[in-house]
C-alpha cells in the first residue's frame, strides 16, 4: 500500500520544504501539498513542487469539503496558517480566527477519520506577550540580553521552555495556535489519534517571501541586496530585540525522528528553535547581512512599539533533544548563507515581490 502523506499549507514556505523533503527521502509514498495559495509568492512554490513529484492541491483548510476532496492520508502535517502576529489589530479577525483555529479543527477531524498521525506546527507566540515583555533583561551594544541568575519559571540561561507563563494576551496568531492545542490533545485522548505538537520560533531558509511581519531574515537580507527600505521598529528603535532562528531542514530532520517514534512521542508538546546559539538581534542581522551583501544600507528607526512586539524569545529545546535526541545541525552562518545563495541565483522571480 503507497503511503499518503498530506500537508496543509503545502505551498507556503515551511510546507513546500517539508514536502519536496518528504517525497525525496520516500520516493514511493503520494506526497500532497495542499494550500489556498493566499499569500503573494506561494505561485512560486507550485513548479518546485511539480518538478519534485509532489502533488498539488488547491483548497482551503477551513472547508472540510476541500480537505475530503484530498483523500485518506497517513499522515497529515499541519502547516497551514496565517502567519503573522499583527493579524487582526485594527481590522477584521476572521481570516486568522477561521484559518488557524477553524481550520486546524477541520484537519484534527479529518485525520480522525481517516486514522492519520498528526503533527501540527505550533507558534512560541503561545506564550503571554505580557510575560515575555517583563523578564529581566540588561542591555548591550548590540543586544537585549537575560539578566544572568533569573529565578522565573520557564527561563534559564537556555532561552524559553515550555514551562513559561501561558497566562494573560498573546495576540489572536497565538491564542488561535494555543487553543488548536487543546483540541488536539482532545482528540489524542478521545480518538486515539497520535499526535504531536511543535511551538516552532523563527523558521527561515529558501523560498521564503520575507515581510516585516514575517520571514524578517529573509527580508533583511533581500533588502540588503535588491534595496528597498528597512526599520528597527520598537522598543526605542535600536534594534535590539532578540530571536531565535532554525534553519527549514533541521525543522524536517525533528518530524521524522518523531513519525518514526510515534508510538512515544504522541502527545510530545515541544518548544523548537535555533537556540541561544542561533539567535541573533537586528543590529547584528544588520551586520550579517552588511558582510554577505559588501553594502551597507540606511536603516530607519521607529521608537514607537506594536501591540504583539515582544523584546526576546530564544527557544530552549532541551526537552525536544532530552525526548527524541534531536539537535538543530545548521548552524546561523550557514542559514544566513543558504538564504543568500538563493536570493541570488533567483534574483529574477524574487526582486519583484522582496524589493517591496
């Protein structure tokens, strides 16, 4: 029997990766990307997709007549969202609430149907944007930096686990994500149904579309070569503000090891990221990419700080790597570089769409 292997948001920039990643490393099994194509250069991702065997749908997560249209799967992987933090301050929260809450219900439906192991790709903005706002923190020249010997659950040298504070706002991006959780561990205890859950930071690698909201190591590198304009936004704008970054194929590296082990790792909530070791601020993206690029851009400043904008998140993984063994392997060199690369030898396609 051919392994069906489903992945929602299959078109965007996580979900592309992971399945062209997916067919290559099982050539026999049906890869599926499906995925609404909402986001500007999604398009993109559909003559990548074609070229690696993988087969596209289009459809949207919050029909469940799309999703049926797809057929049984093995495996479905989770991928579909809206992005970006911001959405929904001062305008219409349909779309993130009926995408990534709506929608994410529909596919923890239809992988019951169907007996489908689960893996969704949750957010570190679960987290209180109150709480991540009040840890203690000094300054550097180039960096907000944790006050050595915090006593605050959660927080360690390491960055962020998942015993941080979940009380308080997060922003609709975080609360859709957190309460998708929950009904997935529903569904894990009433159904049966295996499943794990990944609170991803700042994921970024080729064929990303980088924008300020979203994809910002993309976006600061494409600006640094195709021009157009950059700011240090928030929080005085010095640039200061801190995460961290795991390169797109230490993402799929973590999601066999845990398909491979479900019978285990079912039920596994993990916070997944670069690690302080990844983990960079503006200023010194603003320095990476001044070395790549050998130009040096103008860098506006907005002192005046969004609603959803929080000062530090680095993950700490230790209980991913203590439970499946996992480490990220990229280091943020090569990220930086493999991003780089691409922009380059796909200058033609991307100015258009990065250089806004």
């Amino acid at each position: 029997m051919v392994e069906r292997i489903l992945i929602t948001g299959g078109a965007g920039f996580v979900g592309s990766n992971l399945a062209l990643a997916f067919k290559r490393d099982r050539p026999s099994a049906t890869v599926i990307a499906f995925d609404n194509l909402k986001r500007r250069g999604s398009e993109l991702a559909l003559p990548r997709l074609r070229a690696g065997g993988v087969e596209f749908m289009h459809g949207d997560v919050r029909s469940m007549d799309d999703l049926a249209s797809a057929g049984p799967a093995d495996i479905l992987i989770e991928a579909s969202a809206e992005p970006s933090v911001h959405a929904g301050y001062g305008g219409d929260p349909n779309y993130v609430v009926h995408t990534n809450l709506f929608g994410a219900a529909n596919c923890l439906e239809f992988a019951r149907r169907h007996g489908s192991d689960f893996v969704f790709l949750s957010t570190s903005r679960v987290y209180s944007i109150e709480a991540l706002r009040g840890l203690p923190m000094e300054k550097n020249a180039s960096r907000f930096v944790l006050r050595s010997g915090v006593q605050q659950a959660g927080v360690s040298a390491a960055g962020i686990s998942e015993g941080f504070s979940l009380g308080g706002h997060r922003s609709l991006y975080g609360t859709t994500k957190l309460a998708a959780e929950l009904l997935i561990e529903e569904y894990r205890v009433m159904y049966g149904l295996r499943a794990v859950i990944n609170r991803c930071g700042v994921i970024s690698g080729p064929w990303q579309m980088g924008k300020v909201d979203q994809g910002f190591v993309v976006l600061w590198l494409a600006r640094h070569l195709f021009g157009g304009p950059l700011s240090y936004m928030g929080f005085g704008g010095d640039g200061l503000q801190v995460r961290d970054v795991l390169h797109v194929d230490d993402l799929y590296d973590l999601i066999v090891r845990q398909l491979n082990g479900l019978d285990e790792f079912s039920g596994g909530l993990f916070n997944v990221g670069g690690g302080m070791a990844n983990s960079l601020s503006l200023r010194e993206l603003t320095s990476m990419s001044q070395k790549l690029s050998g130009r040096k851009i103008e860098i506006g400043r907005i002192a005046e700080t969004r609603d959803a904008d929080i000062p530090f998140y680095v993950s700490d993984c230790q209980a991913v790597t203590s439970m499946t063994g996992w480490k990220q392997q990229r280091s943020l060199d090569q990220v930086l570089e493999d991003v780089w690369r691409w922009l380059v030898d796909e200058r033609a396609q991307l100015e258009p769409i990065l250089s806004q």
